[in-house]
C-alpha cells in the first residue's frame, strides 16, 4: 500500500498545488469527470480534495470518487469530511475506511447545518476541532498504517466567518484546531489577495506556524461569480475587477477571460510572496485550470514551485 502524509508531499514538492472535486451527482456528470480526470493528471497535482456534503449528504459519492481515484494511484485524493450532524461511531467508521484502502490525508471540518434539517439532528461534535481530536485520537491508536496516521488538514477563513464576527476570537479558534493536531490549512476562496496575506501576517503574530494554502477560483461566468459570493459569504470583489467584468457583462467569453486573468493575476502575485501551496476550486471543470496554468507559464505544476 503506498501513501504519503502530508508533510512526505511538502517535503517532496515543496510548495503544493493541488485541486478541488466534487463528487457527481449524476451518471452523466459522473462521465464527464472521468474524461478530465486525465487532463488534469496531466497537470501533476500533490493532491486533488474531494469534498463531502454538509450533514453526510455525499457520503457515499464522496467515499466512491474517493476510492476510484486511490485505487488508480495517479491523483492522490484528500477527501474532506465534516462532522456536524454525526455520530462519533459514524466517523469512526470513515476512518477506518480510509485507513484501509490507505488514505493518507484528510481535510477535518465542521460543515455547515443543512437545510432540510433546521433541528440538525443529534451530533457528537460541535465545532471541527473535535474532529480534529478525534483523528488524532485515532492516529494514536495504530489503526492508520502509517506510521503518522492521517495528516490532518483544517479551513481557514481569510475575510472571517459570519458565525464568528470578533475576529480576534475567530483567530483563537483557527488556533485552537492547529493545538489541537492540524498540519496544514486550506483557506476559503479569495479574489482581493491583500486580505490573504494581512490575514497570513495574523496567523503568524498569533502563532499559527503550519503551512497555508491559497484556495483560488476563478469567475467564469456571471453566475459563478454569484455562487462564489454565497459560498464564501463575506468574500470581497475588488472594485477594479468588477469594473473589468461590467465593461464586457453581455460577452460571456470575455467574461472568462477577464476571470482566469484575475486568477493568474492572482496567482502570480501569491508566487512572489511565498505562498506555502495553491489550492484550485475546479468544480470539476478542467478547462479553466489548464488556462490559468497556461498563463503561468507552466506545463506541470512542478513549474510552479
Ligand atoms: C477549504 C474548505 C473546504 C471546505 N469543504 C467543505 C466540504 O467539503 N463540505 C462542507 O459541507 N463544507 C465545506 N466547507 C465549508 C465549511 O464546512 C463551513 O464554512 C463551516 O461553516 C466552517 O467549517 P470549519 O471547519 O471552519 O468550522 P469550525 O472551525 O468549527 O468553525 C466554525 C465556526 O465556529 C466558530 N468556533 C470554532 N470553535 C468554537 C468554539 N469553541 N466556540 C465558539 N465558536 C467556535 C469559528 O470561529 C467559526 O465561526 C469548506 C470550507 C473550506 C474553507
């Protein structure tokens, strides 16, 4: 079984460059990730994340793209998980899933209440520091087959998070997920770079010494413009990028230009300024990655390290 933690893929790379998936929800869409995936294999990404539905909603899908892209060993999948709304046997039982099949990372996180379930059901875990514990508890007990168990990945939240508006304490609670065993941290997709690095500048006044990652998304239409918006409630887009987009708002391809312009824009200036690792929102789309890696200049992401 060959896997790798995280810090065996820093080490390796360095600076990590890594993407996002979703799991599909439809045999099309199922179809059509599975002809990107060699594109963006082509790419040699450190590792692609797969994200979970709030509540467990994904469960299943999560766990079968998951398992698909380990067992052909090409892209090293990190699966999210999210504890709100679950038992501790439940996770438990991930867990060992994972180890199983030899899984060598995750991403720990809270989730967020799903709607249907305004009661949220019964949850052993509050906040996603529990997870956090709870992995490492798990690590502990030689249940994961290397020797580290699970590299344990946690989110951060560059422009804050609506539940927790005091952004000191809000840092305090990033704090607490790293005491608590975190080993990297994926930050919330951001389009104004000046709020990631002073936000970078606070994790390290506060202490916070693991390595962060960029998540960059790249506007593609109006609408995911939109989206972007109400995912990342409090994301800010800057003034001069929507002023670009509203000279060209009725020609959707300059539109996309005009996005993935802004992403390497963006990546270009979180190159030069040292960033640990960039994380790609793909949605699953492989087009824009391979654009926006063109514009950089590179052919691999080992030409972005
Ligand atoms: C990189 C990334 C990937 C994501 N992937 C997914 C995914 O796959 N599936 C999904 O459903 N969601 C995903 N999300 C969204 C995420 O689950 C939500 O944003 C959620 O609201 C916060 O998750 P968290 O892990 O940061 O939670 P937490 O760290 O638990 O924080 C949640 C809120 O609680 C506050 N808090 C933490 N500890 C305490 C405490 N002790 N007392 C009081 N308040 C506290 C925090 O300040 C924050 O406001 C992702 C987010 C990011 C940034």
């Amino acid at each position: 079984m060959s896997f790798m933690h995280i810090h065996d893929i820093m080490d390796r790379d360095g600076r990590t460059i890594s993407f996002e998936f979703f799991p599909p929800a439809t045999d099309m869409a199922a179809t059509t990730l599975e002809t990107r995936l060699e594109q963006f294999a082509a790419l040699k990404p450190s590792f692609v994340s797969v994200t979970y539905g709030g509540g467990g909603s994904t469960r299943a899908r999560t766990h079968d793209l998951v398992l698909r892209l380990q067992s052909r060993g090409v892209l090293d999948p990190v699966p999210h998980l999210t504890c709100l709304c679950h038992g501790r046997s439940e996770i438990a039982q991930v867990l060992e899933q994972y180890a199983a099949v030899g899984i060598g990372n995750l991403l720990a996180l809270r989730g967020d209440m799903p709607r249907e379930s305004a009661t949220g059901g019964s949850s052993d875990y509050q906040y996603a520091v529990d997870l956090v514990t709870h992995i490492v508890e798990f690590n502990g007990s030689g249940a994961h087959p290397g020797p580290r168990g699970f590299g344990i990945g946690v989110a951060g939240f560059p422009e804050g998070h609506a539940d927790t508006p005091n952004q000191l304490v809000h840092m305090d609670h990033l704090k607490a997920k790293v005491d608590a065993g975190a080993d990297w941290i994926t930050t919330q997709l951001f389009a104004d770079n000046s709020h990631f690095l002073d936000w970078r500048e606070r994790c390290e006044l506060r202490g916070i010494e693991v390595p962060i990652v960029a998540g960059i998304m790249p506007i593609t239409s109006l609408a995911t413009m939109k989206r972007m918006a109400d995912l990342a409630a409090g994301m800010t887009f800057p003034a001069k990028l929507q002023r670009r987009l509203m000279r060209h708002q009725d020609d959707a391809a300059s539109i996309e230009q005009i996005g993935i312009q802004w992403a390497v824009e963006q990546c270009n200036d979180l190159l030069d300024t040292g960033v640990s690792g960039i994380h790609f929102y793909t949605l699953n789309r492989s087009d824009a990655t391979k654009r926006i890696f063109e514009a950089l200049g590179a052919g691999t992401s080992a030409d972005l390290r």
